[in-house]
C-alpha cells in the first residue's frame, strides 16, 4: 500500500510538473506543495547531480541509519530488468547518513526510470531522459538561497524551495527539454543540512541533473561538502575551502568548469584548469561557472572583491579560451561585452560570430533579488544590465556551432535579454596572445592567492568553531 501511495505521489508531482501554472506562495490552495515539500524523498532530500559526461549521473540522499545505498535503473516503468548500482555511505554534520551513488553505462536519448533504496528507506520511481551526444538545453540560476526556518519565520524553507519549484516550472513551461540545472552558488542561506533537503523538493531536480558551484553561503555550514556528489573533483589541489573542491564535466560538446572562488590558491585554479583542458582536448566550447561575480558588484565592497578576484580570474579565462563565465553573489543582472584583458574587444550583441574573447554573465537571485541599483565601477565592460525585484531564469541551448542565453523573469512571457555566441571553426576557445612579463605577474599572483587562502581558511576554522561546528584545525587549514 506504501508504495501504490508513493507511486501515486510520483505522479502527481508529474502532473504538476507538467501541467500546472506558478503556485503563488501566498494562497490558500497550496496542498500540492505541501505534499511535495512533507514527502518522505523531500525529507530524504534524494537529488540527481550531474556525472562525469552523459552516460554518468550522481546522486545524494540522507538517511537514518546506515545501509549500503542502491539505485535501481530500469528503461522499463515498471522496473522489469532492472540495474542495481551500489554506493557508499557516511556521517553528515547534523548526525544523518549521507548516501552518495554513481550511475553509468547510460545511453544518449534514452528515458530511465529510477528508485533510491536504502535500508527502511525506498523512494517513489522517478523517471529522467539523458541528452543526445551533441546537443542540449540547460537552465542557468544563481543565488537560490534556500533560508532556514528561524523565529521570525517559521516558513522560510517552504517558502524559499517552493521559490525554486516556481522559477523551475515557469523554465519547464517555456522548454520542456531543459536537461541541465547550472546554479551558480548560494544555493542555501546558512549551509544547513535542513536548506540542502529543502533545495531537493522540487521534482525536478529528481528528473534533471544538478550542478551546483560553492558561494559564500554554502561556505557557512559544512554541510555542504557531504551533499554535493560531483564528478571530477581536482583532490591534488594543495589549499582548499574546507566544503569542497574545483570540479569539471562534459555534456555535449561543452566542458563545464566549476570552480571555487571562495579559495584564492590560485596556483591550483590554474592547474585544476590546464589538466581538465588536456584531459577534454576534443571539446568545442569551455564554459566556466563560479560564485564571484568579476565585474558587477556595485556595492562598493563588492566591486573591490571582485577586482581581487578578478586578478586572479580573468587571466586563466583569458588564457584557457573560455567562451561563457557564468556567475552569482551580486544578486544583480548584468552580461559584459566581448572581453579579453579585462577590456571591451566587441560589443555585447544579440549574434555574435567568432568573437575574440569572452561573455561574463551574472544571474540575478531567485529567492533574493536585489533592490537598489547602484552603478558599478565597470561599466564601461558591462553590455546589458536589468535591475528586477523578481527572480531570473536562463535558458542555454547549446548546439554544435552555438550557445543560445534568453534570460526571463519568473512570470513573464517575454524574453528580457538574449544573445548567441556561434564558432564557425572546431576550434575551442579564442587566441590567447602570450606576454613573458604578464605571465610573471599572473604565477606571482597565483603564489600570493595560495598564501592568503591558507589564512582565510584560519579565519574560517574560528568562524565555524565559534557557530559550534565539530572541525578539525589541520583539516581546516588545508581546507580538506
Ligand atoms: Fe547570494
Ligand atoms: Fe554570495
């Protein structure tokens, strides 16, 4: 009976997933979310992140007790002939299980139907479609803050997932292919193991892999490190933040590479890049994504952060030929011109063919958006900006000769901005003009950014030792 409830469950979210207008948080016939936001897979927090190239998917959920974790993948809704893939279990900060498993072997273009089985635990099935081998259509959001209930707000959670459930079903409406989430860091508040299961309520994110980048919020807890099961990780890095390293994938012929920009050692940034390049030579586009917005922060502490992080940046995607930079943090939209030495090279403009240099792109908050414009100090790189009270969404279509961004706001029918990037070459990236002197400067930056991270990560050990958290200093130091 448990399961016939569970699956009934399962295909309700499916019809609201597919069916249903926005759910305004504010009425009174919120039953369907209820449900979601009380069911045993929300408190399970069971999530599909993104593997290590399409025929791979990644996934997280909690637990009470520890078992050994098993996905069961079938191509059959009924499970006939079904997969069993093993994995592994560990201690979450706040005393749960934490159960991590790998899926591969999978096909392009294909729908498979999957339960997460655990102990006591069984989830509903869910269903995903994996990608054709060239092209593909992701959502790009930043800052989704998922915010712990507090006593000035006992329903923040639920308010904050069903912000997300809303932005994700206003995305899906417009294309039902999406086959990628890309958030750009912040995605809860305090770093919460409770914000990370509520961040799984939505049932989309059972259906599309995730790949998620380190803010500065996710940086406040620890919880973080556990949740997040990505593929790829760069574990020779020397200094890192304690939650989690830089991490690179491939989906069709794009490398994404997610790095941490809460860590300044930059000496293992640029080598983290240069092996995911040589180890992804054949690869068209190389999209970076990463929490510090570069050249947008406009708040005057904010800009001087991003010059710090933009010193240590804007060179390696100057010098790996990185097409897009997709970010966060300043909760603001705004999209560069063409860039190449922290300068204009051409104009943002709605085609552009070739271009010789890179798109920075900053999102604006989906639980958070900004409320004041203030000019930046960089406007002379910006091409567009949109100042919004409502969250935004970003629809990327990659081809094999394009990158579509139309970005929309959450309930609006029309595109506010949109813009193609098209190569006409194989060729990956753009040329890169080698400087003796400039490359002196950019390794003794690295050096000084490596450095500084080790003191940053001192600090944190205090700030998380002061918040109660159980951390080891020499893990601390070294950010393992
Ligand atoms: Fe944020
Ligand atoms: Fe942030």
């Amino acid at each position: 009976m448990k399961k016939i409830t569970k699956n009934l469950l399962c295909i309700l979210m499916t019809a609201v997933m597919l069916t249903t207008a926005i759910i305004p948080s504010f009425a009174a016939e919120n039953f369907v979310w209820d449900a979601i936001f009380e069911s045993d897979d929300t408190k399970a927090g069971l999530i599909m992140f993104a593997g290590s190239d399409e025929t791979e998917r990644n996934f997280t959920w909690y637990t009470e007790t520890e078992n050994t974790p098993v996905i069961t993948l079938s191509t059959n809704i009924l499970m006939i002939g079904a997969e069993d893939f093993e994995g592994t279990t560990e201690k979450a900060s706040d005393g749960d299980f934490v159960n991590h498993v790998t899926i591969t072997n999978l096909d392009f273009d294909t729908t498979y139907y999957y339960k997460a089985v655990s102990g006591d635990y069984e989830s509903a099935v869910y269903s995903f479609r994996t990608a054709s081998e060239d092209e593909f259509k992701a959502v790009y959001m930043t800052d989704i803050h998922i915010t712990n209930d507090s006593e000035e707000n006992t329903t923040s959670l639920y308010d904050t997932s069903l912000g997300l459930h809303n932005a994700l079903t206003d995305a899906f409406i417009k294309e039902p292919d999406i086959n990628l989430l890309i958030s750009a860091g912040d995605q809860a508040s305090d770093g919460l193991e409770a914000e990370y299961k509520a961040f799984t309520a939505s049932p989309f994110l059972k259906s599309i892999p995730v790949a998620t980048t380190i803010g500065n919020h996710d940086r406040k807890g620890v919880e973080y490190k556990t949740f997040a099961n990505v593929p790829n990780e760069y574990e020779e890095a020397k200094v890192s933040s304690y939650v989690g390293d830089n991490y690179w994938f491939v989906k069709g012929d794009v490398l994404f590479l997610m790095a941490d920009t809460n860590n300044a050692s930059g000496e293992d940034h640029v080598a983290f890049v240069e092996k995911a390049v040589n180890e992804n030579p054949d690869v068209k586009w190389k999209v970076l994504v990463a929490h510090h917005d570069l050249y947008s922060g406009r708040i005057p502490h904010r800009e001087s952060e991003n010059a710090l992080i933009r010193l240590m940046w804007a060179p390696i995607v100057d010098e790996y030929g990185i097409d897009l930079v997709l970010l966060g943090h300043s909760h603001f939209y705004t999209v560069s011109n063409v860039l190449y030495n922290n300068k204009t090279v051409a104009p943002l403009a709605p085609e552009m063919v070739d271009p010789a240099g890179t798109v920075y792109m900053v999102s604006c908050s989906i639980n958070r958006p900004r409320e004041e414009e203030e000019l930046g100090l960089n406007e002379d790189v910006i091409g567009f900006d949109y100042l919004t009270l409502e969250p935004t969404y970003n629809i990327l279509s990659f081809t094999d000769d394009s990158i579509t961004v139309e970005s929309y706001e959450v309930g609006a029918d029309e595109v506010f901005n949109s813009f193609t990037i098209t190569k006409t070459t194989d060729d990956g990236g753009h040329e890169y003009k080698e400087n003796a002197i400039v490359s002196m400067f950019n390794n003794f930056v690295r050096k000084i950014g490596s450095i500084y991270a080790i003191f940053n990560n001192i600090g944190r050990y205090s700030d998380l030792k002061e918040d109660g958290f159980d951390v080891d200093f020499l893990d601390c130091l070294l950010g393992r």
